[in-house]
C-alpha cells in the first residue's frame, strides 16, 4: 500500500512537472513567434514613417530656389508677399503638408501657406528654433516639437536660402504629426515617444503626453533563443513589445502586440498534456497489474530458493563470524569465520544453544532476547560485548548482535560475532598511556607551583632590596646632619641661643624620619573589617586644614568646587583624608619654580560614582612614568624628596575602598581623577 502511495504521489510529481514543462516549451515557442512577428510589424511601422517624412524632404529645398521667394527676401515689398503666400498655398495643398513658410535672415516670417488663417505662431521670432539655426549654418535642417501644452506635435525641416552666395533666409516645412502618423497601416497597436518617454501618438489605449513608464507596468522573459522579451501590462491588457530608438529622430517607436494567443495555447497545451499523462498513467496501471500477477505466481518459489543459496553465500564468505539460530535459539548454520573464532568443527556446534559458546558472565541480556524470538514485540540487539569460550577452554572478548531474517515459511536470527582482543588491548594500553601521563603532568604541576613560589619570592627580595636603598639613603640624610647638629650643641653649650636653633633643625629632621616610616607603614596597612559613611566635603576641608600655612607660602590660588549637599562614601575618614592629602601635596610639590600657581579641586556625583578630581598648573607628568606611576618607589622627584610610595599608598587605599584612580596631562599640569561608590544609606546622612 505505501509502495502504491508512493508510486502513486510520484506519477502525479511527474504529471505537474511534464505539464509545467509543457506549458513552458509552449508558452517560449508562442512568445518567440509573436516576437518575430512583432519585428516585423516594428519594421513595417518605421519603414512606413521614414517613406511619409521622405516625401517632405523635396519642398524646403524647392522653396529656397524660387526667384519670387529670393525676391520677396531682397526687397520686401507687400506684392511680392502675396505672390509668395499664393505660391506656398498652392505647393502645400498638393504636398498635403501642414503649413510652408519664409524666414528671413533675421529669423521672421515674410511669408506663410496659411496666410488667410492669420496665425500668430509666424509673428515671433524663429532665430532661437533648431531649423533655423542649422540652416544659418549652411545645412538642411530638422527639429522635432513636442508642444506638449498645446497637445500639438510637429516636424519640421528647413533649408537655407541664397542668393548671389550671400544668406537670406530659410525655407521652413510645418508636418503636423497626427498627419503623419494616421497613415500608418497596422493591425497592432503602436507607441511613439520622444527622448523623454513623453507619449505622443497611440493608436491603443494609453494617454498621450504622458510619461509611458508611469502608464505600464513592464517585466522581462528570457526565452530559449537568446531573446530578452519584454511583457506589457495595461490594466486588463497584455502585450509583447518591440521597440527600437529612431537616433536622427530621437524617437522610440514601440509596436505592442497582444499576447492573448500565447494564454490561449498554453491554456490547451495544459489541457492536453496533464489529460495525456492522466490517460498513460491509467493504462500503465492496468498493464502493469496484469503482467504483476502473471509473474508472481513463477518467481514465488524460484526466488525462495536463491535467497537462500544467496545468504549462505554471503555467509560463508564473509569477514566477520555470522551464526544462524531458529526461534528456540538453537545453532542452524555457522560460516568458517565463527568456526575459527571459536577454534570448533561445524558438527560440535550444530543445534547447540547459542548460550553455550559464551560465558555465563554478563550473558543475561542475550538469555532474555533468545527467550523473546518468535514473538512480536523482538526488538535487535547491536553491539553488545561479551565473552566468547573457545573449543580449548580458553575465552576471549567478542561483540555480538543478533537480528531477524525475514523468510515466507519460518523466522530464522542471523548472529555477528566480531573479536575485539586486539581492540581490547589496544584500550588497556591506551589507559595505562592516560595514567601515565597524568602522573606526569601532576608532577610537572607542582614544580610550576614550586617555580611560581620561588619567582614571587625573589620578587618579594628585589622589592625589598629597591625599599632598603631608598630607605637608607633617605634615612641617612638626617642621621647625619643630627649627628652635626649634636656635634654643635656641644660646642655652643655656652650660647643657648645657638643651641634652641640646632633643636628646632634636629626636630624637623626627626619627624621627617617619621614620615617616611609612617608611610612604610601605610603601604602596609591592613583594611578596616568595618565601615562607615565618610563625609567626602569633610575630607577635603581637613586635608586642605593641613597645608594652609604652605598655600599661603607658596601664593597658591586654590578653585574648590564642591556641591552644597553632601556626599558620602563608604569608608575610614582616616584613609580617604590621606587620599586627599597626597595628590594636594603632590600639586603643591610641582608648582615649586612655577609662574602662575593654581589648583583646582573638584567634587560631583555622577549617578552611583562620587568623582573627585585634582589638577594643577604645573610642568605635568612625565609620559615615561605614567605607565607606572602608582607603581612603588616610582617617582620624578630628586633623591631625598620621597620614596615614591605616595600614589602607590592612594591606588592600594582605593582599591580596598572599591574606587579607582587615573592621570593624564592636560595642556597645561596635571590632572587626578578619583571614582568612589556613593554610599546606598546617603539619604540617611543627608543634614
């Protein structure tokens, strides 16, 4: 049935594919013979138009040899005039033209066919119009005019005319393009534009001077020959068009030929094809139903015997060890690959259980299927490992599945056996490979820990080795000037005034020493476990409590700009007051020797963030430190002025409270931005 099903799905696939293609081949033949015969009916229109405009070419050049008109032109006496007007009526009531006229030099008409009309068009000036300025050049002149106002086109042609070899006007040939264009003999319809796409003659049911485009709606088809063809559609209306572009005339002339024969014929080659396919398909049905069940009865038995023969073959002749068991999993057949893999001859096997040439270890599973053969609900099993005993006693590891063999009279199981020794060992060395190498790398681990302790800790030695130099040499300064300073104290015993100035200078040396272990100290100060909301207005006030006496010193203007509310951060007012103080005291320290002395300290809230920003009008940072300048014991001051742990003090005091710090140079100093979480309980400190 599902075979029927498919047959059946298929045939009607190939029914709609055959008919498409049919309709296709129909539809591409249609449109190429209406193609050709719209060149055709394109060539007859041209050669038409060409013929009517040729037949107008005589008169401009007819006109500028007549000795009246040449007359009129010298002398422009009003008798002349009427003999010229009487003479371009006559000549255009024979040529059937729309109107001849008589230009002279300056480009105004002395005489006209239509002088009883009293036109005003002759009135104006023609010098500006393409017939005329060609003839002034000595050429037979032509011009094309839309009048697209006036819904009124022309052609006109001109030629110069002279007399004695010396210019004195134009003869000018007025064909009105309805004329022209009426007598056309066509069966089509026919389309003719200017270089602009403006329509100006149909003789279908498009509107004249109107831009074409914007009335069709055009679409291609490449057709089997080459050709691009090109399908019009006008409301209801479909065509096949032809055109080509007149160069000297700068018109595009369309011929539209109707496509209604090409819907016609591929309606009837669908018909006819989808009936032919329906019509086969029935009666190769029938056919092949007949001859099925003439065959089937003799190929019944014929074909029973040599699936059989086949499948033995193909046993026997396979690389793999392959068993065949009855429903009651007893052993019916077995080819020479499983009698070897089993070291046994065919007649110590046959109707044996399959069970008893494997181990009893793990063998449950296969128990269970065996006892499930013959039954509906069997399902195969693939790939199972097992372990297989050998006609000596010895086992070795085997995969096993076992799938049904469909016959017409019983159900027999066919069995493969495949020997995994040598996959088996190949595991077992791969695994001892893995063990092995993950000892190794455990090994080569924890000497990459032990090399990584030892590089920290000669680290921690350099470290110390840069901080004791620095220390030594800061410290020793002072050491030795208070050892002066005692040396003079003993001699000026006698003078206590002497000796109150050497205690004063000792005094400052010592609390210089301490500075500079204080500040040992705070590079290694320990976080607070707890803290608190920091008022950061409060710290900068007091810090700038510290070196008030150094501003005013040093005639340092200072630009604090703070908010009125306040603005607190999580904290130790101790630590953020020596944020503060550093980079005030590092501002100060580079205006030393400046000329203009400015510091500009700065705090605003920035949604979640407090900023506070320090900058100052002094030389700037170096660009070769300010890779490294939070890094320890870097500094731009002389030996003796610090250890550079200043800015290493602040970045490990922001870190710890959550914030950051960053320099740059700006035009003129430098300039320190620190970024401090807000305090979420603010609200609560506010007032």
């Amino acid at each position: 049935m599902n075979r029927r099903l498919v047959g059946f799905i298929l045939f009607l696939l190939f029914t709609i594919v055959f008919t498409w293609q049919v309709a296709s081949v129909v539809k591409d033949w249609t449109l190429q013979r209406l193609h050709q015969k719209g060149s055709d009916e394109l060539l007859s229109v041209i050669t038409q138009l060409r013929s009517t405009l040729d037949s107008y070419h005589y008169l401009p050049f007819l006109i500028s040899q007549d000795s009246d008109v040449k007359t009129l032109l010298q002398t422009g006496q009003s008798s002349e005039r009427d003999a010229v007007n009487l003479y371009l009526e006559k000549i255009n009531l024979v040529a059937g033209a729309s109107g001849l006229f008589v230009l002279d030099a300056r480009g105004y008409a002395q005489a006209d066919s239509n002088w009883r009309d009293n036109n005003r068009y002759l009135l104006a000036p023609h010098n500006q119009h393409n017939y005329y300025l060609q003839a002034v050049e000595g050429q037979r002149g032509r011009q094309f005019s839309l009048n697209r106002e006036r819904r009124n086109p022309a052609y006109y042609l001109s030629s110069p005319i002279y007399v004695d070899r010396a210019f004195e006007g134009v003869a000018v040939v007025r064909i009105k393009l309805n004329k022209l264009v009426d007598q056309l003999k066509t069966l089509g319809t026919v389309l003719i534009s200017n270089q602009d796409g403006v329509l100006f003659f149909s003789n279908g049911s498009f509107s004249l001077f109107e831009n074409l485009e914007e009335q069709a709606r055009i679409t291609s088809s490449h057709l089997s020959n080459g050709i691009r063809a090109e399908l019009w559609s006008h409301g209801d209306e479909r065509w096949l068009a032809r055109k080509v572009i007149l160069d000297d005339l700068q018109w595009e002339v369309i011929a539209l030929s109707d496509t209604e024969v090409v819907q016609r014929n591929v309606r009837n080659a669908v018909l006819f094809a989808f009936g032919g396919c329906i019509a086969a398909g029935l009666f190769g049905l029938f056919f092949r139903e007949r001859q099925l069940k003439l065959r089937s009865q003799n190929e019944t038995r014929a074909a029973l015997a040599k699936s059989e023969a086949r499948q033995k073959a193909i046993i026997n002749n396979a690389q793999v060890g392959l068993i065949l068991i009855d429903e009651t999993g007893r052993i019916t057949f077995a080819n020479e690959m499983a009698l070897q893999q089993f070291s046994v001859s065919s007649q110590l096997i046959l109707q044996k259980p399959l069970i008893s040439l494997l181990s009893a270890e793990g063998v449950t599973p296969i128990e269970r299927l065996i006892s499930r053969l013959g039954e509906r609900g069997f399902s195969p099993l693939i790939g199972y490992e097992a372990v297989g005993i050998r006609g000596d006693g010895t086992e070795f590891p085997l995969m096993i599945s076992i799938r049904r063999m469909q016959q017409h009279t019983y159900h027999q199981y066919l069995v493969t056996l495949i020997d995994i020794s040598r996959r088996k060992g190949l595991e077992l060395a791969l695994k001892s490979a893995n063990e092995s190498l993950e000892h190794k790398v455990k090994e080569r681990t924890q000497a990459l820990h032990e090399a990584q302790d030892e590089l920290i800790q000669a680290g921690k030695m350099a470290v110390l080795g840069r901080m004791s130099t620095a220390i030594v040499h800061e410290l020793n300064q002072p050491l030795t000037a208070i050892r002066n300073y005692v040396a003079i104290c003993r001699q000026v015993m006698s003078q206590p005034e002497m000796l109150e100035e050497s205690l004063v200078e000792m005094d400052m040396l010592t609390q210089r020493m301490a500075q500079i272990t204080t500040q040992l100290k705070t590079y290694a100060y320990k976080k607070p476990e707890q803290r608190q909301p920091v008022s950061m207005q409060m710290a900068v006030e007091h810090s700038l409590q510290m070196f008030k006496q150094r501003v005013t010193e040093q005639e340092v203007d200072i630009q604090l700009l703070m908010p009125e509310h306040a603005l607190y951060v999580e904290g130790d007012s101790a630590r953020l007051e020596q944020v503060v103080v550093n980079l005030i005291k590092n501002s100060l320290d580079a205006l030393d020797g400046s000329v203009m002395k400015q510091i500009t300290i700065q705090l605003y809230e920035k949604g979640s963030i407090i900023v506070l920003e320090v900058s100052d009008s002094g030389p700037g940072i170096e660009s070769s430190l300010l890779q490294q300048l939070f890094d320890p014991f870097v500094t731009s001051k002389k030996i003796g002025a610090g250890l550079g742990l200043g800015l290493a003090i602040v970045r490990s005091i922001l870190r710890d409270l959550g914030g950051e710090i960053s320099a740059e140079n700006r035009e003129i100093g430098a300039f320190f931005r620190v970024s401090l979480p807000l305090c979420e309980d603010r609200e609560k400190y506010n007032g």
